[in-house]
C-alpha cells in the first residue's frame, strides 16, 4: 500500500465506536480496538459516522421514539456500488420461556435492547471468506456458565452488518462483532491495487537505462584502452603505472569515474516536484467540495497529476463511476 493507503488506514483506526459493556454502559472504543465478541452500537448520526467498525450479527434495533425494531436499513454503495438501502433483520433466538408465535415457530423471540448487557450469547460461524452474499451460523442463549440453555437458531447474511455499509433510517442498531481486521470480508474480497506508473516515470526510466548503458560502454572502451596501453607499450617507469594484472581493478576505477553520467537525484527532484503539485491539488478551490461534506481533493497518489492533461475523454454512468 502506498501513503495513502496507509494515512487512511490510521485515520479508520482511530475513529472510535461505542462499545456495550456489562452495566449497559457505551464505551468509546477505537476501530483498532474493537474485538470479536464486542457488542457495538452504531447510530444513523447523519453525518457520516453510520458506519460499521466490523462484520456483525445484528442483535437489536432501536426506533427514534425509543421502541425496539426487529431490523434495519443500510448502505451498501462502498461494497457494490448500489444505491438503494438494502433491509437487515435481527437474529431470532430459541427461548424456553418465550410464548409459541402465531406462525407456528415455538419458542422463538428476538432480542430487546435493554437485555443485551446481561445476556449471555453463543454465536458459531463459517471460517473467515471472501464471499459478500452469503454466510451461515447458529445462535444460541447461554447460562453464566457458558452452556447453551436452549436450541440453536440458524443466521444468513440477512442478519449480517458488513464493515463498509452505512446505518440509515434507523435510529440505532447494536450487532455482535464476528469478523476483525484481515478476516473482514471487504477486507478479503479486495484485490491488490495494480501499479500505475505515468509516462513520465516510463520515460526517465528508459532514459536512465540508455544512460547507463552508455557508461558501461565508456567504461569498457577506457578498460580496454588502458590494458592495450599496459600490455602493449613499454610504459614509464616513473610514473608507477599499473600492470596487466591489475586490469580489473582499472575496470572499477572507470566506474567510479563516470558514476557521476547517471543521475540519480533526477529521481528525487521529480519526486519533491509531485509532492509540491499534489499539496496544489488539496488546496484548489475549484476542486472544493462544498455542503454537506465539505471536504478539499485528496490526492491519494503524486503521479496522479501527471497524466490529468492527456485526457481526452470521460466515460461515466449514471451513478458517477469513472
């Protein structure tokens, strides 16, 4: 990952998330912090701090007014690119002392929000993947020993909250973490990023082979001049000249001699030159993006620059994906 990749990873770690504790307190906790087993709150706060801090099982949901809801609505254009909410349903747990339901599901129930710090869960789950469409587990209630007091209950990515989306239209949802780190499945559906390299660098670099092709045949030309001179003359003994034997150590000399056609620091001047237009990148005004986000251009990339004035056309959709 470049610069950018890893400014945005500690930026997404030290955001924080509220953490449901054993009281029934919400604890600030950052995203790096946040483990398996954790159950966190997430709040549709309308101003982009609705998203998840990691893969989760949703547990409970809560209305604006203060009721519980049984599921929820979230984004998921970071993912797929759509733009419609897709629906997401709580878990429903078996339940000795639950009433049968009318549809005819003994003992079924869904959780409430006010029993979630008390409550003790066991949840059993496929091995981390890379698959964003499905995923099979069982729920079950536990006693304080950790022994299931009841008949597991199946869950599917219906009832999974991927790290990712965005909570919207509900007031807030409280999820069960399953999956951190290198086990998301955003994070394992990803692709490395290929190499993008401007014309530009292409063209140094081709610049820069030539250059030193052309050293090594000045070298090789003194090399086999100087050893013609050694071995060929009667040389003079007063200058302390170098025999035939030491023609190798004649080569590296010549080398040391002509570094200086090579050059190097070309390579470091265009590089702080691409740091200073990517900072004019950030600080154009045109490029602002006004209400409600209110962010400047980012320049993820210092060669991004480069290739900006050979574009000729752009092709989009209707949703704006270049």
């Amino acid at each position: 990952r470049g610069p950018g990749g890893h400014n945005s990873d500690r930026k997404d770690n030290a955001r924080t998330a509220k953490v449901l504790r054993a009281g029934g307190d919400l604890e600030d906790v950052p995203w790096a912090r946040v483990q398996v087993g954790d159950i966190v709150c997430v709040m549709d706060d309308k101003e982009g701090e609705s998203e998840f801090p990691a893969d989760c099982v949703l547990l409970a949901a809560r209305l604006a007014d203060g009721s519980d809801a049984h599921d929820c609505y979230v984004e998921t254009a970071n993912l797929d690119g759509e733009s419609s909410l897709k629906q997401k349903y709580a878990v429903s747990v078996h339940d000795p002392t639950a009433p049968a339901r009318a549809d005819g599901a003994a003992n079924m129930r869904v959780l409430g929000v006010s029993e979630l710090a008390s409550l003790l869960l066991r949840l059993e789950y496929e091995a981390p993947s890379n698959k964003l469409y499905s995923l099979s587990g069982r729920v079950s209630l536990c006693d304080e020993a950790g022994v299931p007091r009841a008949p597991e209950s199946p869950f599917s990515m219906a009832n999974v909250l991927l790290r990712g989306t965005k909570l919207r239209n509900t007031h807030a949802v409280y999820g069960a973490v399953i999956y951190t780190g290198q086990d998301l499945r955003s994070v394992r559906n990803s692709v490395a990023t290929p190499s993008k390299r401007s014309n530009v660098e292409k063209r140094i670099d081709r610049s820069v082979l030539l250059i030193f092709v052309c050293l090594l045949v000045i070298c090789v030309v003194s090399w086999v001049l100087a050893y013609m001179e050694a071995t060929l003359s009667d040389g003079h003994w007063y200058l302390g000249e170098a025999d035939a034997s030491q023609s190798w150590t004649l080569l590296v000399s010549y080398l040391i001699l002509f570094n200086n056609l090579v050059p190097i620091s070309l390579y470091v001047t265009v590089e702080v030159i691409k740091f200073t237009m990517s900072r004019y990148v950030e600080e154009d005004r045109y490029m602002y993006a006004g209400p409600p986000t209110d962010r400047p251009a980012t320049s993820r990339t210092s060669n991004l620059h480069e290739d900006l004035g050979q574009v000729k056309y752009v092709f989009t959709d209707k949703t704006g994906t270049l």
